[in-house]
C-alpha cells in the first residue's frame, strides 16, 4: 500500500498532502491536549509496533506480497488521533531512510494508512463494542473484525487513487504519464488480495495482541472505555 | 516504563524474526506489492515506461533502499533496519510526546 514516486501525478499528491496534513496539526494538537505522560512509552511501543509489523511481507504464492499495518491495534488501545500520528511518522521514516513509499506520494500513503485506517478502525470498534467491558471476551473479535475491514479500506483507498491516475494523465495517443492501470484493475487487484490474504493476517495480528493484553492489563484498552 | 517491559520484549523478539519478511517471499516466488514496482519492472508488463513516472521515480533516493545496507547480509541488514526503525520511531514519539505534554505537572 506504500504508493512509490511516480505511480501518481502532481495534482492527485498535492491533493493527497492537503488531504492529511489537517490530520498531522490536528492530531498533534490532540496530542497535546490529552497526553497523558504515563501513555507516552505505551504510545511509543505502538510506533515501533507499527514499523516493525509492515516489514513481515506476507506472500501470495506466485503472486504479489503484502503486509499488516498495525494502525488498528494502536487506534484500540491510544485512540485515533495517536495512532493517525504515528502511523504518519513511521510512514515518514520509512520514506525518508528505507525508501518505502514515494516522498511525493507521501501525503496519499499518509491518508490511506494513517488516516482511513485509524479512523474507519475507531468508528468500527466502537460500534462493535458499544457498552461491553474493556475485558469482555467480544473485545479482541471486534478488533479483529475493525482492523480487517479498515486495511481493506486503505486498500481500496491506494487502489482508487491508482487507478484514477490513466485518466487523469496520458499523452495524445493515449500512454499513461504515471500508474498505467485503470480503475477496473487496481480496485480488484487491491481489493481482492486484502480480502482474502492480507486482511486475514491483520485480523489474527489484531486480535491475538488485544487478547493477550487483555489479560495482561484490561486497562490498557482505551477505545473500549468510550474515552 | 517497567509495565511496558513485556511489550518491549515481545518486539523485540519481532525484530529479529523480521528476515521472515523477505525469506518467505523469495521461497513462495512472490514478486513487489502490487503497485509498487519498480518502473524497469513495470516497463516489461506494459511495454514502456510511463513518462512522468519517468521524472518522478527518481525524485529522491534513501539512504538504506528497502532495507539493505549495500553489501551487507540482506537477513542481517533487514534485523538492523527493525532496530533503527524501533529507535527512530519510538524515540522521535517520545520526544514529541514528552515535548507536547511538557506543561502537564
């Protein structure tokens, strides 16, 4: 889902950029607001958490690969606004020093994945829950469920942006100036592998991690106490 | 800090099963992300490479591109990119955090 440099043109990234950067100045300001000190070292264990998870490229075999993000988890237990920050730093990062994601393209993989993630992920699992318990046995399940659909929305999100990029740019006898593939098929390459590959290992990545910490310390699950 | 210690420990052991994100999909013959190709890769699908993209793709180059570091072991430099991604990471969000939360006692 880490759209490189090139794949899309200058006004759909100058879009994307002003798309997210309300999310940064909001997020941080959030952050500002209701940070509190002793969540600081949670909240960066689920910045390495996110880095360290998107590097477990899962294959399809013969086909592409693809990997978790890792948002999900950190939207249940910080909330969206920490998990849309740090999902936007790490994404910096992994631009900046492992070439991971264009720097041009970094406002669009910012939005699919620190932004359409974080906050489908909250709207989800809030529903899901509703009233039930920090350390009701349904906690780790609508997680699990909350991150599948989300990484499936980044997806379609990454998809969409591609795929728009053939009719958006092209030279007069019709060769694409940036992603070459039409939306007919991004949208089902994108959709059907995070549907059936790559959503799955968010999924079990999501729940597992909530299960445990559940037993671990209930406490730590935020998003499940209505804050 | 010391309640997180589980948690600390738990990525780093992720860390060093990181190269498990490169070997299986050299074993299973799984090629780039979709969409994320490079524009030689791509070039050989379609015919051409897309002019624009052209420009674009070399608009900057990183330090350590997808996680090697030159010569190095690719498992080794893959384990020590985990490490410098949990640092800088970890660290800059503490830093932020520390730094916007300062006025709080």
């Amino acid at each position: 889902m880490h759209i490189p440099d090139g794949y899309l043109g200058p006004s759909t990234y100058l879009v994307m950029y002003g798309a997210s950067a309300p999310f940064w100045v909001v997020s941080l300001n959030k952050l500002r607001k209701t940070l509190r000190s002793k969540a600081i070292p949670l909240l960066a264990l689920g910045t390495a958490f996110i880095f360290i998870i998107m590097m477990f490229n899962v294959p399809i075999p013969g086909g592409s690969t693809g990997h978790a993000v890792g948002a999900s988890l950190v939207t249940i237990l910080l909330g969206p606004w920490a998990a849309s920050l740090a999902t936007s730093l790490v994404l910096l990062i992994q631009a900046l020093v492992f070439g991971d994601g264009g720097i041009t393209a970094f406002g669009a993989n910012c939005f699919t994945m620190a932004v359409v993630i974080p906050f489908s992920t909250w709207v989800l699992f809030r529903l899901l829950v509703g009233k039930r318990s920090p350390s009701s046995y349904w906690v780790p399940i609508a997680g699990g469920i909350s991150a599948y659909i989300a990484l499936n929305l980044g997806a379609l999100t990454a998809g969409f942006l591609l795929g728009i990029q053939p009719l958006l740019y092209h030279t007069a006898d019709g060769k694409a100036l940036y992603c070459p593939y039409p939306l007919s098929v991004s949208i089902p390459a994108m959709g059907l592998e995070h549907l059936l590959v790559f959503g799955w290992v968010e999924l079990i990545i999501t729940a597992l991690a909530l299960f445990f910490i559940q037993r671990y310390d209930a406490s730590l699950i935020a998003l499940a106490k209505g804050e | 800090m010391k309640k997180f210690k589980p948690f600390l420990i738990a990525i780093l052991v992720l860390a060093i099963l990181t190269p498990l994100g490169i070997y299986l999909p050299e074993k299973f013959h799984a090629g780039e992300a979709w969409g994320e190709w490079s524009p030689e890769d791509l070039s050989q699908e379609i015919g051409y490479v897309p002019q624009g993209m052209e420009k674009l793709s070399s608009v900057y180059q990183a330090p350590l591109p997808d996680y090697s570091a030159g010569e190095l072991n690719p498992y080794l430099a893959y384990i020590l990119s985990a490490v410098l991604g949990i640092l800088l990471g970890g660290g800059l969000i503490y830093l932020i955090g520390r730094i916007v939360s300062r006025r709080e006692r």
